[in-house]
C-alpha cells in the first residue's frame, strides 16, 4: 500500500513572527525611542531656558531700562550687575552673561573686553531681538567665544529684555549657563522615556505573539486533522478499490458456479429420474407384452416402483433447489427456521445464539446468509457429526457478523479446508460478492468455525 508523505516540515508561523515581528519592532522602538527621547530633549532645554529666562528677567529689566535712550550702561549700573554676578552661587551656574543691543552691539559682558564691540549676531540672538526666547548650545566657534577663549559646551540662552512702558525689546541678555544639572536630568529623562518605550514595544509584541501562536496552533491542528483525514480517505479508497475487484472476482465466480450448478444438476437428472423414466419406458413395453394376469400385475408393481422412485428424486432435488419464503422474515427467524430443519434432517442438535436485529436487510443478505447456514450446518454434519454445532449472529454498528462451528469428531468426511469442496468456495463467492468477508478457521481442539461479515447499511439494494 503506497503511504502518503508527511506534511513538510517548515518554519512555523509563531517562529516567523518571532524572527521578523522582533527586528521590526526592534527597529520600530529604536526609532520611536529616539524621537522621543529628541522631543523630551527638546522639551527639557526649553522649559530650562523658560525657568531661566524669567530668572534673569526679574532682576536685569529694571537695571537695564536706560538702554533705551542710551549706548552703553551706565557705570554704577555695570558695578551692580558685577557684584550680583560674581557671587558663588550665581557665577557657578551662570558663568558668562552679555547684555546685546540692535546690530551686534554687547554693551556689558562678564568679560570686559569685550563691552563695546560688535559680533555677526547669531541665530538665537536674532530670534531674541523679534521678542522670543531662544536656547541651543553654545557654537565654540563663534567669534565672541573664541575671544573669550570658552572650550566648554554651556546651554546659551538668549532673553529679551523690554522697555517697561513701551514693551519694545530694548536688549537681549545672553546667559551661558553649565549643562552638568542639564544633562544629568536630560539622562534621566531619556532612560525613562526608553524603558516606557520598551515596556510598550514588549507589551505589543506579547499581546501579538499571543495572538499569532494562538492562530498558529489552531492552524497546525487543522493540518494535522487534515492530513489524518486524507490519509483515512485514502486508505478507504484503497479498501473500497480492493473489495469493488474482490466482488467482481467473486462475481464472476459465481457465474461460474452457476454453470457449474446447472451442469451438476443435469447431471443428477440425467444419472437420476431420467434413468428411472427409461426404466419405466421400458416396464410399460412389458406390461403390453404381459401374457398372463400375474405378469402384468408384477410390471404394473415394478412400474409404479420405478416411477415412484424418479418422483421421489425429483421432488428431493426441487426441495434443495427452493428457498422458502423468507423476504418478510427478520433475521432471526430465518436462523432459527434452517437450524429447526438442519435438526429434523439430520436428527442433531444445533445451539443458536442470536442477538435481535432491528436494522433492515435486503432479500439479497437474506439469502446469502440462509444457504451460509445450511451450507454451514451440513459441512457440521458431514465433516464431525454434527458435534457441538452452534450458530452466532449478532450487528455491530452496521455489520452483521454471523457464525457456525462445531467441536469436530468423526463424520463422513474429514476436517473442511478453505479449498475443500464446492460448498465451501460457494459461501465464500457468495459473501464476497455482497462485499462481505468471509473466514474459516480450524479451532484448536479440532473443531471449525466459519464465519461471515456483512454491511447491512440502508440504502443497499438488490439490482
């Protein structure tokens, strides 16, 4: 019997998602992580330059509001602004401060030298003089910080400082303050911002795998029950293949048998009654040619002798020939009626073991198991003296199971073999031919069982 190939062994798909869903989502949480961590940057330096701004604001405008109608400040004003900027705790987080004016002009710095001169105003000192607060880090490569010689990275933040009646942006201060704090809380920030990321892509990507290895485990059972009923299929074809060859083996065989029966049984008229009948013919003859009374009165005898002889073989192989009516009748009945004349033709007993079956039966099942029985219980009779001689029957599911045996011991015959006489090769074309199967068996203590398995389903019918 060809068997089928297995289902091929591949990647599964909980496997694949595993593989690809992690580098995507890898990737997807790198760039999520960045960006936020970016806007969080962002956020950080602005609010930082906010809190910074209004620092500065707070004590710079009112010193300052003389820039309004002047260059430079004032000296006291310069004084007082040097003592506030040079105490520790200032100069520690803001250890450079310029004042600018329209133009590039810085009219006071920490760094003396360079109160008076004008620069290339940069970008955030240009956003400042429009009126908003500006905040980057520190271009070391400006003009007026490698004048000061700065080689350290501060967070620059630029304030517009406004006329108080006015409102108009008189100055901008320029505040360098230490990115140290900065950048401790920027990293701290940034570490919560990637662990709140992670912890989101590794939800997802759990509550995905989930998802996946569940339809993945239903879809591997589906294959497997597939598979298992494709293979069931198959072998059933093959066994429905190999019982459809059997039944027209057993078809033909019986065709066969058929003629065979039909040359036996010309054969026994023949050999029988039609010998018989010539007798008789000839008897007739001398009962003309009788010439006394008691001559005739003896043909007449051996006349009536002979024709009551072929009559009697005549009617013997009709009898053998005929089924009783036995379409109406349920299965049990039928068992019990060849086992009753098995017993008044042989004078032996015979057991019957019969369950009830309710499950319809077609005239064609009828038959086959009547001459299965007779067939059956004669072989008993014939081959071990119709010891022992017991008939089963009983369905499972849809199969009907019927069985003769006997315990053996001395007949006629000798033991029956699967190829022994017709009556045997006769049952077993008989079964097969309905697609049943049938079994014989020698038991151990000498005794044979044949039996017969049939599917009774409804729907068979005779053709």
């Amino acid at each position: 019997m060809r068997r089928r190939s297995p289902i091929p062994i591949t990647v599964s798909l909980t496997r694949q998602f595993a593989l690809t869903g992690s580098v995507i989502m890898l990737l997807a949480m790198i760039a999520a992580g960045f960006f936020t961590a970016e806007i969080v940057t962002k956020a950080t330096v602005e609010n930082t330059a906010s809190s910074t701004a209004l620092l500065i604001d707070s004590f710079l405008e009112p010193m300052i509001q003389g820039l309004a109608s002047e260059e430079l400040l004032p000296v006291d004003q310069t004084s007082e602004l040097n003592r506030l900027l040079k105490a520790d705790h200032f100069k520690e987080r803001f250890p450079h401060l310029d004042i600018w004016k329209e133009g590039g002009l810085i009219v006071y710095s920490t760094a003396p030298d360079l109160i008076g001169r004008r620069f290339t105003p940069s970008p955030g000192l240009i956003k400042a003089l429009a009126g908003d607060v500006s905040a980057q880090y520190a271009d070391l490569n400006a003009l007026e910080h490698r004048f000061r010689e700065i080689n350290r990275k501060y967070l620059e933040i630029y304030v517009p400082i406004r006329e108080e009646r006015s409102g108009r942006v008189v100055a901008v201060a320029e505040i360098h303050e230490s990115t140290a704090p900065l950048q401790e809380k920027l990293w701290s920030l940034r570490l919560k911002s990637w662990l709140a990321v992670a912890g989101a892509t590794a939800l997802i990507m759990a509550g995905l795998f989930g998802i996946v290895y569940r339809g993945n485990k239903l879809i591997r059972l589906q294959q497997r029950q597939l598979h298992e009923r494709l293979v069931e299929i198959e072998h059933t074809s093959q066994h429905n293949h190999i019982l459809k060859e059997r039944a027209q083996r057993a078809s033909g065989r019986v065709a066969e048998l058929t003629e065979n029966n039909l040359r036996r049984i010309g054969a026994d008229l023949h050999d029988g009654p039609a010998q018989l009948i010539s007798l008789a013919a000839l008897t007739v003859e001398h009962v003309r040619r009788a010439q006394t009374p008691t001559k005739h009165e003896e043909e007449l005898q051996l006349l009536n002798s002979v024709l009551s002889e072929a009559l009697h073989d005549i009617r013997t192989m009709s009898k053998g020939l005929m089924l009783p009516e036995i379409e109406d009748l349920p299965m049990p009945e039928i068992i019990k009626r060849v086992a009753s004349s098995h017993e008044r033709r042989t004078g032996t007993k015979v057991a019957v073991h019969c369950s009830d079956i309710s499950h319809p039966l077609t005239h064609g099942i009828k038959i086959c198991a009547y001459r299965f029985l007779q067939e059956g219980l004669n072989n008993a009779f014939r081959h071990a003296g119709g010891n022992g001689q017991v008939v089963t029957c009983g369905l499972d599911d849809s199969v009907m199971n019927l069985v003769v045996q006997d315990d053996g011991g001395a007949g006629i015959g000798g033991h029956a073999s699967a190829d022994a006489g017709l009556g045997l090769f006769g049952m077993r074309e008989r079964v097969e031919s309905l697609g049943g199967i049938f079994k014989l068996t020698q038991l151990p203590r000498g005794g044979t069982k044949i039996e017969m398995s049939v599917v009774v389903a409804e729907g068979l019918r005779d053709v």
